[in-house]
C-alpha cells in the first residue's frame, strides 16, 4: 500500500463526506439542546452549540460545522466562524462552568471568516477571548479535530486538556495554498508546502501538539467506540482537581 501524502491528507480533511458535526454530536449525545445566540449581536450558524448528555454525563459540546450543499455552506461561511459564533462559544464555555459540567468542542474549518465586517466586529478579540477563557476552564475540556483544524480559528476551540484527531483529518497554521503563497509566491506548490508543515495527525501526535487519533466516523451509527473513549476520558479528567486541570492545561500550551 502506498503511503498517503500530506496534501492527499489536507484532500481528505476537506472531503464533502466527511461525516458533519451535526451528525457526529447526534451520534455522540443521547440528547442535544441547541442554544443560539452570542447575545450581543446576532447568531452565527457555522457554530453549533448547546447541552446534551454523553453517557449520562451531562457536557456543553461546542462545534464549527461546514455546511452539507451550496446554500449551507453559504450560510455557514463555508465553516469559517464570525465573531458572533466565536462569542456564542465563550457564552457557552462559561455557561459549563456554572453548571459545573464537561466542554466538548467538535472542529472542522478552514479558519475563522476572513471578512472585512468580520474584523471590524472584533474577529481577533474574540478568538482571544475563546483561547483565554478555554485555557483557565475550571472544568474538563476535551477538543476533537473532525475535519480541516485551520489556523486560529481552529485553535479558539482546540485548547482542551486533550486534543484528539480523526485519521482523515489537518491542523495547521493556515492552509498549504495559503503557506506556499506567503513563502514562495506560487500556491500551485501547496502540495510542498503540506510535505514541511508536519499537518497531519501522525507527525502532529510525534511532536506532542496532539494527544490521540481516532479512527474515522462515517455515520452516527460508528460513534459507539469514541463515545466511549470520550466518556472514559472525561471521567479520568474530572477526578482532578480544578487546580490541576488548570496547571497542566496550561503547562501543556506553554512548551509549545
């Protein structure tokens, strides 16, 4: 069997039948209550957040969703999160704080949108506000890369005290077309660009960036083993205390 490149892996993280959040939450979840809103400004459909229950357990799951047809995928940016989603997101991870339960977040984009009315609603603040807040949650925080994990848009919701991939899955600074541009000024070279950015799950789980990958899941039927996975994880997380969740999170972002 011929190994698969890196660019044939970024292929396969954009892929149109990768299962989509909406399914893989249905197939995670026994129940989801879908909240809406960041309530300053309005609600951004390419994040998809709310309460449900995993094993029982009661988690807030927060996930950056593309959409399943043109006109979704309009809608949704394509995957990529306004301001408004990202703040919908901070809503949600301190709303679990109060009720003291689990964040599970579900990623799959190419970055946070790239809009000029998107920076001048504060795109930077907010993505800061997720990572700050995300990095001191006094709860368990478990962050799975179902898809493309772009940038910092990917990283506002990826800063959990374990970060899992899927097998068909890419996390980076930017896109490969976006690298090759920036240093060489031919976006035709992403396929080069993807072989030296070390993206994919393997090299990432070699330098430590990631903690699992997980096998991919097609339907929500398949979600059995990595509910499972997921559940035991958060019950070893949640026997720590709030301080030792804290202290090694952020130990863990610092030696990056």
């Amino acid at each position: 069997m011929s190994k698969v490149t890196a660019y044939e892996q970024v292929q396969a993280a954009r892929d149109a039948s990768k299962i989509s959040i909406q399914t893989l939450i249905d197939g995670l979840t026994e129940d989801f209550f879908d909240c809406h809103g960041d309530r300053q400004r309005a609600d951004d459909p390419a994040v998809i957040a709310g309460l449900a229950t995993i094993a029982q357990r009661p988690v807030t799951i927060i996930g950056i969703q593309k959409g399943q047809n043109l006109a979704e995928n309009q809608a949704r940016h394509f995957g990529c999160a306004t301001p408004s989603g990202y703040r919908k997101a901070l809503r949600l991870m301190r709303q679990a704080e109060q009720l003291r339960q689990p964040v599970v977040t579900l990623i799959n984009t190419p970055g946070a949108y790239p809009g000029v009315d998107a920076e001048y609603e504060g795109q930077g603040r907010a993505i800061a506000d997720c990572l700050l807040a995300g990095l001191q949650l006094r709860v368990p925080f478990l962050s799975l890369i179902v898809g493309e994990g772009g940038s910092g848009g990917a990283l506002a919701l990826a800063c959990g005290d374990q970060v899992w991939m899927l097998a068909n899955s890419t996390y980076s600074v930017l896109s490969p077309e976006g690298y090759a541009a920036i240093l060489w000024k031919e976006s035709q070279r992403a396929a080069e660009a993807a072989e030296k950015m070390r993206l994919t799950p393997t090299e990432l789980l070699a330098d430590g960036i990631i903690d699992r990958i997980i096998p991919e899941v097609a339907t929500a039927a398949d979600c059995q083993p990595l509910k499972t996975a997921i559940d035991e994880t958060l019950t070893a997380l949640t026997a720590k205390s709030v301080a030792e969740l804290v202290t090694q999170r952020q130990a863990r972002y610092r030696q990056f």
